[in-house]
C-alpha cells in the first residue's frame, strides 16, 4: 500500500510537470575535439505528448513534452553537472522541479565519465569538465534556440558529486596537487585518491592549465554531496564569493564522510557566503533519480554492488528527500538570484 501511494504521488507530479516542461537534446560542437551532448528542460506550452523522460527497467523518469513551443519570458539559467560515470538523467527530477520555478536547465554528458563512455584520456583532463559547461553556457546565451528567453544575469551551476567538485571549479575553488597527493598520503581514501590516477590528478597532465577555472556569470553554485574537495586550496576557498549551498549525506556509503568533503568546503568558503545542511537520513546517491522495485537486483546483476546506488539508508523516502532537497535549493536560488 505504501509502495502504490509513492506512485500515485509520483504518477501526480508527473502530470503536472507535463503542462510545463519542454525538453529538448542536441550535440554542440559537433565538429570540435570534445563534441558535447546537452539536454535541456524548459517552461513549454502544451502542444504535443508527454512522455517519461529519461525512464529505464532502473529508474523512473519525469514526464516531459519533447520539443514542445518554448513559454515566452524571461528565465534564469541551470547548468547540471552529473557525478563520475553519470549522465544527464542523474538529476532529471531536479529539473523538471525547476522548471516549475521559471528555470531553463540544461545538462551536459561530460565526456571520458559518463555512464556509456569511458575514455581514460579524457577523464584524466580534468579541467574540461568546468569548461563544458562554460561552453554550454556560451552556446545558450548566443547560438542557441532558447536565446530569447534567457535571462543570462541569473545563472547557477548545480553538481552531484565530481559534478559537485566541477561546479567549485567555477567560483574559484582551486585545485592544489601537492595538498591533494600529500592529503591521500595520510588518508588514502579508495574513492577519491583510488581514482587520483584515472582523473588526472596525481601527477600533472599535458595542456593543463595553470589558471582559474573561474566563469564570472556563475552567480550562485550547489554543490551535492561532493567529492574530492580536499584538494581544493584553502586560500581559494577562502577567496569565494560566490553564494554556496552545501548539500550533504550523512549516511556514509564507505571512505567518503561528508565531513572531510562537504564540511571541507562549509569549513574553508566564508560563512556569510555559504549554507551547509547534512540530509544525515541521506546517502550519496540519494540525490540522484528514483529506482524502481526490484532496481537494486538489475544493478547487481550487470554489475556486482552498484545496487548502492539505490540505498538510502534512512527512515525516509528518497520521494521525501528530493522534496526536502528541491525546497531548499528552490529557496537558497530564489533568494540569490533575484529579478
């Protein structure tokens, strides 16, 4: 009975998202060396079908109308950042949420991490993944179909895990290699420094540059249960003043404590610039799409303990945290990026 009044609550969100939400998918940059695929959620019109959006044997997805007649006015920006080996559906619920709040969100498959595409070249170029979205944000602002509709005063950029540690990269955060290796020397967390090597981060990379990563029309960043940010220098940190909420888990899933990550970042970024909160009824990928019943088992069966990605491991929901989690980052947006 519980199960059956979750997709009913579900099955009602849905249908109101679908009067609203416009998607949308392209390449840019199909011709350059790192062609990137972006999907976009908008305020549409309601002239077509709606369809579930992003829906696997795994995950729901969120009801959408492809393509649908943008909505006129004005709209703020979201760029969406997915977590290593995600994709643009991580954080489709968020989305569709947003919409509702007069956002045009977009997100990007950052290339060499994403579910489907493993390139260690790639993912050991680390700095690419704050300029994807750089590159994304310049494309909407002056190529793309949405141009008119932007107000381009009004960007955010919003990451799950590394998505958390390349939005940073954004504001200013700044990665320190020698506090990084030196860090994993004394605590040689599995999760972050066991994948130093893949991501670039160890030793350095050709072509890396030695300069912020820093894009001025971010105005506000969320950062969701990130990784990695010890690396960050604590004066680059200190530096941010761009507003930052901080989300984090409180159920640690093994080597990755929210207080040597988030709380790094809520320890180091000034207060009056920065909100911490810890879901401790969360886990790590709380933050990502709803799993079906029976999800955990299809996960395990392609990949032996990828059925975490389904725990939460608390009293509550992961419906009920995504509520909890959409209202505050739908506060902390509108307060800072005002009309």
């Amino acid at each position: 009975m519980r199960l059956i009044f979750v997709l009913g609550l579900l099955a009602m969100c849905c249908q109101v998202s679908a009067q609203t939400v416009g998607f949308h998918q392209q390449v840019i940059g199909q011709h350059s060396t790192r062609p990137l695929a972006v999907t976009i959620w908008y305020p549409g019109e309601q002239t077509g079908t709606a369809e579930s959006i992003g829906e696997n044997p795994v995950f729901y997805g969120i009801s959408a109308i492809r393509d649908a007649v943008p909505e006129k006015g004005r709209f703020g920006i979201v760029l969406l950042s997915h977590g290593y080996r995600g994709n643009w559906r991580n954080l489709n619920w968020l989305a569709a949420n947003l919409v509702q709040d007069g956002f045009i969100v977009a997100a990007v498959d950052h290339p060499g991490t994403t579910s489907r595409d493993h390139n260690p070249l790639q993912a050991s170029q680390w700095w690419q993944r704050p300029k994807d979205l750089s590159r994304v944000l310049d494309w909407l602002v002056t190529e793309s179909q949405w141009q008119p509709f932007l107000d381009s005063r009004r960007v955010a950029a919003i990451g799950h895990s590394m998505g958390g540690w390349t939005v940073m990269n954004l504001i200013g955060a700044r990665f320190d290699r020698e506090l990084f290796n030196r860090d994993c020397q004394k605590l040689p967390n599995p999760r972050t420094c066991g994948l130093a090597g893949e991501f670039g981060l160890d030793v350095p990379q050709p072509g890396e540059p030695d300069t912020l990563l820093k894009d001025d029309r971010i105005k506000a960043v969320v950062s969701l249960d990130l990784g990695m940010a010890r690396g960050f220098s604590p004066s680059s940190l200190a530096a941010i003043e761009v507003p930052s909420l901080i989300l984090a888990a409180g159920v640690d899933i093994g080597d990755l404590p929210q207080q040597m990550e988030s709380g790094y970042l809520a320890d180091h970024i000034p207060e009056n610039k920065r909100q911490y909160r810890v879901y401790e009824d969360a886990a790590h990928f709380s933050f990502m799409q709803l799993c079906k019943p029976g999800a955990a088992e299809l996960l395990d069966q392609e990949q032996p303990g990828d059925s975490i990605i389904c725990f939460d491991g608390g009293e509550r929901s992961r419906v009920a945290l995504h509520q909890d989690m959409y209202e505050q980052i739908s506060r902390f947006l509108k307060t800072v990026l005002k009309d």
